[in-house]
C-alpha cells in the first residue's frame, strides 16, 4: 500500500530565485530539507512518531521573481541618484534592487509510510499548522490552500489518483534529465576527447543563434522549379536535398554536392545573374554578406532548464571548534559547491498512474564519498566519476 501526503498551492512569499548558477526557481534540495524537517518534527510529536516521509514531486503552478524591468537576474540602483532639497546636490544613495528573490505557488506530492488511520484530519491540521511555521526555500508560507491523503494500493484508490492530479492542474512536475547530459557529452566526446562536461551543460541552458547567408532566390528558384515540373524526379530530389540542408544549421560541409554541381551547370545568363550570385555568396560567405539568424535546436527536445541537485565536498570535514561563525557548537564542517544538471518540466497530467507518479519524486542519493546529491529513483541509477547521474532511458515515462 501507498500512501501520499498532498500539500496543494503552498503560497510562498520572498523564496530564493538563485541556486548555484541558476536563477529562476529554488533548487530540489530546497524542497528536500523542507521534508527533511517537517519529517523530523514528525517523530518528534509523540502521536505521529510511526510516520516516516520519504521523497516529494514539485509541482508548479505560478511563479514570480522579483526583478526591475528586465526578465534576467540583475542587482541595480534605480534611480541612478537622488536629488535633495538643495538643488542638484546628490543626497545619500537608493537601495540596491533584490532580485534573488521569487514569490511563487507550488504543490508538494509527499511519499509517506505507516498506518495513518482514522489520523487523516488531524493529521492534515498538524501539517497545516507546522508547515507555516516553517520556511520553504527561504520564503514565509502564506497559505495552503488544501491538506490531502490518498491511497494508492487498487483501482478504486488509483481513481483516487486522477482525481487529484486533475486538482493539481494546471501544474508542471519537475522531473530529472540527467541521463540527456550525459548521452549529449559522451556525443562530444567522441567529435573532441578534449571536451568538458561544463560545455556539454551549457548546450542545454545557452540560447544560440548562428547567422545563415540570405537564400531567398535559391529557395524561390526550387520553388518555381518543383511547381513547373512536379514529376521530374530531379526536380524532387533537389529540393529534398536543399530542404534537408534547411534543417540542419548551417555549415558548408552540409551543402550536398549535387546541388553544387547543379548551379555549376546553370548558364551564366542575364535571368540567372542574382540566383548565382546568391549562391555565390551562400557557399562562401563574408563578414559583408547578408544574412539570417536562426536558433539552434537543444540537444533533446522539452521544457529542459537548468537545476541544482546537491553539493560536492571540495575539502575534508573539520572539527567544529576550528571553523568560525558555524551554525551550531558541534556539527563537523565540510566546506562544498554546487552541482548542476538538466531537468525539465512536464504537464502534471502526465502522471498518469502510480508507476508515473514514483519516477517523478525527489531523494536524497545514498551518500558517496564527497557527494551529496538528490535524484529521482529508477531502476538503474548511480554516478560515475565525472559526477553525472546515470539513468537508464528506458525508465523515463516521457
């Protein structure tokens, strides 16, 4: 039997926007200590001590960060100054713009275990009350709009499920992508051994553009050529190649040699003089050449962003009275930077079933020496030694 703990549009206030390298939205482990802690207070009260929290899906559904008039994270005086009383004599200096900071509306899917009972009501009052005492990604919890149970274990309870995934809409789940990065570095790696896992990640997030000479003739002349002749067979074979060039970015080497040699082959007649010339400068362009620019496609296909998925050690653990300013008089300190990888979010009705919903919760990886990290269980998951969490594709439910 499977039980679910729904914390449904948690309003948070002033959360954290930046994580590591990324902004935008607050790191899993964020969420993960929110359910470390609530988990912890669980055992603590004495009548909820048998229930044990174990992994949670975010759930989005409205975010916005705290920004001045740019759709980018930036720190800026505005104005550029004050004036006073005095004339045009500066006084003082206005305040820096935070913009680190998000408001945001999220839902929380909770794996729980132990017998709940006939505890369900009061239970979801002691969550309401417990969880607005605490902070969610540095922000204050305003309000919870609901507190659910549900059990998943028949068909019955499974309609238990929908039900609740259409009260979640509309919501986009969090679900990890790691196995895209590593499938796209070991592809550079095979094109330049010398390739860095940092590049391979910054494919993912980077919007590219690359510039493409100006080809309205060529396309007008193939155009005009299929619709004069539509059963000549090479007529049809030039423009599935051209448009097969179309689709990839634009290089030289992906020009195919029948289309050069077909232009070769045109006569330098006055009607062709613009058409040549075009292709002239499309097979050789210059900085002086007009030109289109184009995005490149991500290597895989979805809402793909950035995320941050835990910590790696960068120094041994030291004993807490040699370390200053530390959160308590005991804990050992271990000094740590952030590791990123790919995530993407998905329409929350792609939960489709329990199986779905077990793939799209977070947990803390059993640790390994240096590394602590979060991940969505599957059946065959683990790390090498560059860092990047291996998944079999197989197991992704998209």
């Amino acid at each position: 039997m499977s039980q679910y703990l729904i914390l449904n549009r948690v309003q948070v206030q002033g959360a954290n926007a930046v994580a590591g390298f990324t902004w935008g939205f607050p790191a899993i482990t964020h969420f993960l200590g929110f359910i470390h802690n609530l988990s912890r207070k669980l055992h603590i009260h004495t009548e909820y001590s048998d229930i044990e929290l174990s992994g949670c899906a975010v759930i989005a559904h409205h975010h916005q960060v705290h920004n001045y008039g740019y759709n980018r994270f930036v720190q800026s005086k505005n104005p550029a100054f004050q004036y006073g009383e005095q004339g045009k004599n500066k006084v003082g200096s206005p305040p820096i713009i935070e913009e680190g900071k998000m408001n945001m509306n999220v839902s929380l899917l909770i794996a729980c275990e132990g017998n709940i009972g006939d505890r369900k009501d009061a239970l979801a009052e002691w969550l309401n009350n417990t969880c607005k005492c605490q902070r969610l990604a540095g922000g204050t919890i305003l309000d919870i709009a609901d507190i659910d149970v549900i059990t998943v274990d028949d068909e019955q309870n499974r309609n238990n499920l929908r039900s609740v995934i259409r009260k979640l809409l509309p919501g986009f789940v969090l679900q990890d992508r790691s196995a895209y990065l590593e499938k796209h570095f070991n592809k550079q790696l095979e094109h330049n051994p010398d390739s860095e896992l940092f590049n391979a990640w910054l494919d993912f997030i980077a919007l590219k553009q690359k510039a493409r000479p100006v080809s309205n003739l060529i396309n007008q002349h193939f155009n005009q050529q299929l619709k004069a002749y539509p059963d000549d067979k090479n007529c049809q074979q030039r423009w599935s190649l051209w448009q097969t060039h179309l689709e990839q970015p634009y290089g030289q080497e992906t020009i195919s040699d029948e289309l050069r040699h077909y232009f070769d082959s045109i006569a330098t007649e006055k009607k062709y003089e613009k058409l040549l010339s075009q292709w002239q400068d499309y097979c050789n362009p210059n900085e002086k050449t007009n030109a289109d620019w184009q995005y490149i496609d991500k290597p895989e296909k979805g809402f793909l962003v950035p995320i941050m998925v835990g910590y790696k050690a960068i120094s041994s653990a030291y004993p807490n009275s040699e370390v200053a300013n530390t959160r308590d008089n005991e804990t050992d300190v271990c000094f740590v930077e952030a590791v990123h990888s790919i995530g993407e979010w998905q329409g929350v009705h792609r939960i489709r079933d329990e199986q779905t919903l077990k793939l799209s919760l977070w947990h803390y990886q059993p640790y390994q020496e240096h590394w602590y990290l979060c991940a969505q269980k599957t059946t065959n998951n683990y790390m090498n030694e560059s860092g990047i969490q291996h998944k079999n594709p197989e197991d992704d439910f998209s």
